[in-house]
C-alpha cells in the first residue's frame, strides 16, 4: 500500500467521508474566489474619435451629393464598461449605417483592442443623412463591377476602425470607477411624427418624410404613433457623474443632401447637453425610429434646426433631473445575446439583382441599391445571424437592434417589462435596412413597399429574441394595444 492511501486510513473519518469532505473544500474555495471577484470595483472608460470623411467622399450609401465642405465634425463615440466579467463596449458613430461585413470587422477590431469577444461588443449609428455609409462587402461587389468609391470609402472606413481600436485601448489606462447609475426619462415636444399616414383602408396615402410642414395634409394630420421620450442611463462615482447615455427615437434630419458634413439636430442637442455637464462624455443612440422623423414640425429650413435641437436637448435635461440613482455591483451588470437568422424578403433574387448592378442604363442609385440588397442576400442564405443584445444594468434593461427598425418594436419591449426602465438603441448591423411590423407589409408605403429587405416573417422572430433577453412575454392588454398601434 502506498503512503498516500496508509495516510488517509490513519484519519479517523470514514472513507466514505472523504468525496463530501474535498467537495466541501472545493465550494469554499470557489465562494471565496467569487467573493473576491465581486469586490472588484466596477470600472467605466470613455473614448471618442474624429470619424469625419474627406472631401469627395459618399454620403448617405452614395444616395446623396458627395462631401462638399464640413459644417460640423462627425464623431465616433463609446464606453467599455470593466469589472463585470469580460469587457462590454457600446458604441455610436455619427453616420448613416455600418452593414454586413463592415459591422462584424469594427466590432472584432473594439473587441481585440480592448480584451474581450465580439459578442460583448455593440455598434449602433445616428443615422445621419450628409454622412457616411460603410459596408466592406458591398464595396468589394460594387467595385467588381466598375462602381468603386460611389458606395462608400472604404480606405478611409479602415483607417478610422484602426484609430477607433486604438482610441478604445487607450481609454482603459483611463478607466474611472462607477458606483451608482441613474436612470431618467423626459418628454420630447414636437420633434416625432410617424411617416406613414394611413388611409380609410389601412393603406398608406401620405408618407411624411424628415421635412414636410410645407405640405399641409402632411403637416395637419396627427403624430401617428411614437415614442415621445427621450431615456437616459448616468454613471455615476458617487455622486460625481463620469457618462451620460442617451436614447430617442427618430430620423434625426432637418435638412440634408447637398454635400455639407454635419451631425444636424441630435448632435447639436448633444452638445448642449455636453455644455451644461463639462468633462462627461455623452453618448447619444438613435432609438426605432425607422418609421418617425421630424416631419410634421420641420418645414427643412436652416433656422429649424436649432429649433428641433433645442426641444431634443430640452427632453434630455429633463430626463437627467428626473433619474433615480441605484447602486451597482457587478453582480447587478448582465450581459445577453441572441443571434436570429432574418427572413430575406421574397422579392429579393439574385440573378435579377446581379443584372441591375451591370447595367450601367440604370440610374446609380438603383445600382448601389441593388449591390446592398445582394450583399444582405448572400450573407443570409450563407447563414449569417444577426445578434440582439441586452445589457441588464441593475433592475434596467437596454436592448440592442439591428437596421431600422420601426418604433412598434420600442413600444412592445416597454410593454415586456412595464414596470422597470427599458431603453433601446436601434440601427445596429444595417444590413437588414427598413424592418416593419407584420402588419406593415401590406400597407405599402417606402419603407415596407419598397426598400426593406426583409419580409413581414421578421416581427415574431425579433418578438421572440426580444422576449429572450428580456426575459417576460406582453401581456394581453398590452398585445392588444400594439395591435391597434400597427393599425394606426
């Protein structure tokens, strides 16, 4: 017999005593170790870049005139939050769209730089118009077929991935801690209407765009459905404030098109709110504002848009004197994702697609459009996922969406968890573009009539990754009333 096991029977334990004993050991360990984790104090880096293209670049997906002068810079702004497992990374640019492969390369880049996965990282844009587009995989096709540059710039695109990567590395040397979050919201006033203003038949009869009180049947008819609150997420070091998160829901133009970079109303009321709150970095997301905009209090002059940032801005501060703070640990800081695979939309085929890019008869528009609607075709039936994301802050929930997603969606993730704070950022990976409720795709109209690539399949896959990471289903009442908002 070995000394080992002669050691052990000299005990005067049982053998059988001797599993449950280790075991035992083992959890204190474990809890000890857990413990230790916890204790760790949670800590919150900011960082932000110049994300602003040169002169000749394409704005808008190449919809637009091409950069003729800079009005205001564009940036490209996050947090990381550290302590709470690996890091998780929320960042928003000032552009139109980051789609496909170009969503998947900057998130890996955020992900490499800062020490964490891809997953833990997500990428949302304001939707700016007189902004750039970038979408690595559309570029490539677009330039096989003698269309390189009209689309986006994607030298320009690599360089500013490479600079936000570094910018994020260096931010976690300047990593401050965070105690508390706040949590506030405040009422936006005439800034959001919905676009498509339905008829007697539940058809829609007027679509109202970002600029359209000069039409009077446009302007006179009523908001439609909306979300009229602006939400705010304050991380504070006591009860000093260290980041300020915003989300609202809306195409954020006043005017746009003719070349002239800049952020419009939502970044001028952010940089009010700046102003008032010196050294705290403020993050602003674009809500599901696919189907809202401006529209019926913007008749697109210049001097409206200070107009409209101001009532934006008006919205925030109320929501930031409103917030209730709650303490945090890192137990209190979750992290979920939910990859969906999306329904392509019917109407998309390839061979016809692949046609209208070479036929250099049709106007440039349809051909950039048709490289987009290819690209997202291919990468589905390729079997891409699309991933949803939620980050649990205490007992608030913020959700993280793809393309641009119709308001509806806002409306039923408040209504799963009704009684506790929920926020959403939406235009994450645009590949997807317009994603319309069930119902909507039978209405007609631009977003769900023409240019969504997806079909009317998308609203119960996204309700069901929705219920996923918020983990409650609507109840009846509440499904009836989104029903009826669908309707409206």
């Amino acid at each position: 017999m070995n000394d080992g096991a002669h050691s052990l029977r000299k005990t005067s334990l049982p053998m059988k005593f001797v599993p449950t004993i280790v075991f035992a050991v083992c959890m204190v360990i474990a809890t000890s170790v857990a413990i230790r984790g916890a204790d760790q104090p949670l800590r919150l880096a900011a960082f932000q870049i110049d994300a602003t293209p040169p002169l000749g670049s394409p704005l808008c997906n190449g919809a637009v005139k091409h950069v003729r002068e800079i009005v205001t810079p564009l940036t490209a702004r996050g947090i990381v939050l550290l302590g709470a497992g690996s890091p998780i990374v929320l960042c928003s640019f000032d552009w139109v769209g980051i789609a496909n492969e170009s969503h998947d390369a900057f998130r890996a880049a955020l992900a490499e730089a800062v020490g964490t996965e891809p997953d833990r990282v997500t990428l949302h844009t304001l939707h700016l118009h007189d902004a750039p587009g970038s979408d690595f995989a559309t570029e490539r096709l677009l330039a096989e077929n003698n269309l390189a540059g009209e689309y986006s710039n994607a030298t320009f695109d690599r360089e500013v991935m490479v600079r936000l990567a570094a910018a994020a590395k260096a931010s976690l040397g300047k990593a401050l801690p965070f105690t508390r979050v706040g949590f506030g919201s405040g009422k936006v006033e005439r800034v959001a209407s919905n676009r498509r203003i339905l008829g007697p038949l539940g058809k829609v009869i007027l679509q109202r765009q970002s600029a359209a009180a000069m039409n009077p049947a446009a302007r006179d008819a009523p908001e439609g459905t909306v979300d009229p609150l602006v939400r705010l997420v304050a991380f504070w070091n006591e009860d000093k404030p260290i980041a300020v998160l915003t989300y609202y829901a809306t195409h954020p133009m006043s005017y746009y098109g003719q070349g002239s970079v800049n952020w419009d109303f939502v970044g001028m009321a952010r940089a009010m709110r700046e102003a008032a709150l010196p050294g705290v970095p403020h993050i602003h997301f674009d809500g599901a504002g696919g189907n809202v905009a401006a529209g019926k209090y913007n008749d697109g002059s210049k001097d409206n848009r200070p107009v409209l940032a101001l009532r934006l801005a008006d919205g925030m501060r109320a929501a930031w004197d409103a917030q209730k703070k709650q303490e945090l640990h890192a137990a209190d800081i979750g992290w979920q994702v939910q990859p969906v695979s999306m329904p392509v939309r019917d109407t998309l085929n390839e061979e016809d697609l692949t046609g209208k890019i070479c036929d250099s008869k049709l106007k440039l528009t349809d051909r950039l459009r048709a490289g987009r609607d290819l690209t997202f075709l291919r990468r589905t039936r390729a079997g891409h996922q699309i991933p949803l994301a939620c980050l649990r802050l205490g007992s608030a929930r913020v959700l993280h969406m793809p393309g641009e997603l119709f308001v509806e969606y806002q409306i039923a993730a408040q209504g799963m968890r009704p009684d506790d704070f929920v926020a959403m950022a939406a235009y994450g990976d645009y590949g997807p573009g317009y994603i319309g409720t069930a119902v909507a795709y039978g209405q007609g109209g631009y977003e769900t009539g023409i240019v969504s690539r997806v079909g009317p399949e998308v609203e119960e896959v996204l309700l069901q990754g929705m219920r996923s990471l918020l983990g409650k289903e609507p109840t009846n009442e509440q499904k009836t009333k989104l029903d009826a908002a669908d309707r409206k």
